[in-house]
C-alpha cells in the first residue's frame, strides 16, 4: 500500500458518506471500505459475526472496538493490499479506532492523508433516513434506532472532528445541496 491516498469520509449518519465515497472511487481508483456495508453483508449471510453484529446495530449502538477493529485488519488485509489507496467510510467512530487506523497503515507502510467531513443540518439527516428506511427497507433507519445512531455520534464519533482538526487533516465539506456539487 506504499504510495496510496487514503481518506476517511466523515460525518453523521446519513450525511452521505456511502453516496460521495462511490464517487471518489470512482475518479481516484481507490478501494472503498464501508463497515455497516462490511456488517450488514454479515448479517445477510447469517454469520457469527454477523449475529453479534446485529444486536449492536438494532439497536443504534457501535459494534465494540476490539472487534470492529480486527474486522477492519482482516479487511485491509484480505481486499486492500495492492490497492491505490482507501475510502474509509464509517471508520474511525471513536477515538480509539482512531488510534487503530493510524496504527494499521503506519504497519503497512503508508499513512492517512485527509479526512473530509460532509457537514449536515440535524433535521436534514432525520429526513434523509427516514426516506432511505422507506425506500430501501434498511432496518436502522427507523425513527427510534435514528434517534439513537444521532445521539452515539454526537458523543463518540463527532469527538473525532477536533481530534483531526488538531492533526491538521480535518476538511470540512458543506453536505446539503445536489449530490454533483
Ligand atoms: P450512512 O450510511 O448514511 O452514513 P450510518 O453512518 O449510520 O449511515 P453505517 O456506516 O452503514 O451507517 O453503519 C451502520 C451501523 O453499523 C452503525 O450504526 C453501527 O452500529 C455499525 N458500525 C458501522 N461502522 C462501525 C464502526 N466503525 N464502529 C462501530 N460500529 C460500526
Ligand atoms: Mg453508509
């Protein structure tokens, strides 16, 4: 992975990581890894994992660290190895995983280049999911389990912004309007 561009895609649920990540992969040729997608794939396959994953992600909560941090190596590993570079979607979520990430590319010999951060009105990503859960069936997204993923950001994952502002990585991206722009 020498000579790669890894970016973290950063922003609340519904702030629309899955949407841009799709685009930068396909402008850069990078590998897009998403987590939910990595454990939503699970549970429709009816793993172990998948099973433990279930019950975090019902409930609105973050799958633990120690696991999703393995779940992220294994990943990185098996499907990124001789890729150009990474879009991480929906990791890191916590400080720790933070400190996890850097440490798993400093092991591979390459480093985190930039974390963008799509910046959405509250409202905004309540409506947001509310049209995904009708449109796509998605179990998360519905009213309760919303409430909660908002509130899990809010106190785990959005300490992240300072975290990066303060390594000089964090770049903040209006997430309202059209897609394109
Ligand atoms: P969106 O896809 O609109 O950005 P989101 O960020 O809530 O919404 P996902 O990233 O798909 O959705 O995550 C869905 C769920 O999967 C989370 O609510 C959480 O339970 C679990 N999950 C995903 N990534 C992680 C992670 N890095 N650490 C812990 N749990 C995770
Ligand atoms: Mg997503």
């Amino acid at each position: 992975m020498k000579d790669t561009l890894n970016v973290v895609l950063f922003g609340a649920p519904g702030s629309g990581k899955g949407t841009q990540s799709a685009k930068l992969i396909d402008k850069y040729g990078l590998y897009h890894i998403s987590t939910g997608e990595v454990l939503r794939d699970h549970i429709k396959r009816g793993t172990e994992l998948g099973k433990i994953a279930d019950s975090y992600i019902s409930e609105g909560q973050l799958i633990p660290d120690d696991l999703m941090i393995k779940i992220l190596d294994d990943v990185l590993e098996k499907e990124a190895a001789d890729k150009k570079g990474v879009v991480f979607d929906g990791f890191p979520r916590t400080i720790p995983q933070a400190e996890a990430l850097k440490e798993l590319l400093k092991k591979r010999g390459t480093d985190l280049h930039a974390v963008i951060g799509l910046e959405v009105p509250e409202e905004e990503l309540m409506e947001r999911m509310l049209l995904r859960g009708k449109e796509t069936g998605r179990a998360d997204d519905n009213p309760e389990t919303i409430k909660n993923r908002l509130k899990v950001y809010h106190d785990q994952t959005h300490p992240l912004r300072e975290y990066y502002t303060k390594e000089g990585k964090y770049l903040p991206i209006n997430g309202t309007g059209i897609v394109d722009e």
